[in-house]
C-alpha cells in the first residue's frame, strides 16, 4: 500500500538522549543517573535517615525490573510506578506532597535541561511534513508524555506532528502493535500505510515491520544495529532522510 504516514522515534532519532550532560556538567549538576538516585535519598533521609548505599541498590533492582518489563513484555512503568517499586524493595513510604514533588523531579529533569535536536532534523520534518503525515511512536522512559511533548515544543519541533504514542499513555511500549494502532487510529490510515524511523532494530524495524509496515534505521546518534537489520533502510543523517522515504514510497505506489 502507499506510505501516507511517517512516524518516528523520540530518544536518538529526533533528540540526541544525552546531549544534556554536558549541560548539567556545565551547570555543577549531578549526571542524570546519579541524580535521580539522590533525589530518592534526599527525600526519604529528610523523613528518617538511610544511607545512600541502600537507596542506590534499590533504585539499582528496581531498574533492572523495568529493564525487563520494557525489553520482554513491552510494557513501561511510568514514573509513579518506578519510584514506588524503589520505595518498596527499601520498605519505606513518603507523604503524598514528598513523593508527588519526586516524581516531578524525575519528570521535568529532561524537560528544563532538554537534550538538543540531532541535526538536520528539523529540515527533515519540514520537507517531509508537505506530502506525508508525521507522528511520534515513542516509549517514554523516564519522561513521560507530557513532558517530551513539551521537550518537542521548546526545540520547535512539535508543530510537525498530528499524533502521538507515548508508551505511558498507551500502556504499552515498542514494539507492541498498540503502539503503532494508537496512532494509525488518529491519523485515520491503516498501519501498513506508515513507514517508521527509529534507531533500535528490535522496536523500531522488526516491530512495524511485523505489522506489515515499513522501518528505516536511524544510526547517526546509535549506529549499534546496523549491522544487523531488517530496515528497509538505513539512514545516516537527516539530510537523507525525505529521499529514503520517497524512495520507498515510490516503491508502493
């Protein structure tokens, strides 16, 4: 069928996940690993005292479930979810105004210090956006929906969009097909009508590509996978990409 929709990923195709480091380095800021980790310390010691070793191990246990759920039942804890999973490997609780402000500390870190756009991609959406649909198809990871819809909008970027997937709204993660239906749905199109970009083979070329739909691997920001793909094909830079999709597209018609 003929491409009608490109959707793409958010973390490594459309923002480079850790081009904020360098400005919380810049700032005297804490990596955001570490932070997030002392975030959880800071609020349960000023509740009753607990060393930073226990906080770390559980934060540590609870990261590696998620890791789990995410990669072999696509599914994400939303924040919330994490940082209660934390709490109860620690057997410790925090008033609801105390763990309403950490789980807005952890939601906003990568929405006041943003990562930057990759290059080009601006460009890309702008050329793509006069004779295709545009979507985002994200999991959320830490940030949730909101929070990378608003990312999007102070880089410019979320105009060129009609619809989004954020796996803490959809309740599932890539490369779950509710994903894709989610905004298939809201573009009014069929799912084997979109071509998807994104960096990781697994979720992003072998997830819409189960569906019957189409995925080029994006590997300027995370090369890892390219090497051993399924894509329809590879894309380097941005400056590419409107040729790629109109090369499949021309495919199709």
């Amino acid at each position: 069928m003929a491409i009608k929709a490109v959707t793409f990923d958010l973390w490594d195709t459309i923002v480079d996940d850790d081009s904020d480091e360098p400005k919380r380095a810049a700032k005297g800021l804490r990596p955001k690993r570490e932070e997030r980790r002392h975030q959880v310390w800071e609020a349960l010691n000023g509740q009753a005292p607990i060393s930073k070793e226990e906080v770390w191990l559980a934060y540590d246990v609870a990261e590696a479930g998620f890791n789990v759920t995410w990669k072999e039942c696509a599914t994400n804890w939303t924040v919330e979810q994490r940082l209660r999973v934390v709490l109860n490997g620690l057997k410790r609780d925090l008033p609801d105004e105390a763990f309403a402000a950490l789980v807005e500390g952890h939601a906003r870190m990568e929405v006041d210090i943003p990562p930057d756009p990759i290059p080009g991609i601006r460009e890309a959406l702008e050329d793509l956006s006069k004779r295709y649909k545009l979507a985002i198809v994200s999991d959320a990871i830490v940030t949730p929906g909101w929070g990378l819809r608003e990312l999007l909008e102070k880089h410019g970027l979320k105009k060129y969009f009609s619809a989004f997937a954020f796996s803490d709204e959809v309740g599932r993660s890539k490369p779950h097909r509710a994903m894709f239906d989610h905004v298939c749905k809201e573009l009014g199109i069929d799912v084997t009508e979109i071509v998807h970009v994104g960096d990781r083979d697994h979720n992003d070329i072998k997830g819409p590509q189960a569906l019957g739909a189409k995925g080029i691997l994006f590997t300027a920001t995370r090369p890892d996978d390219k090497d051993e793909t399924s894509a329809d094909a590879i894309c380097e830079r941005h400056a590419d990409l409107p040729g790629i999709v109109d090369a499949l597209a021309a495919q199709g018609a």
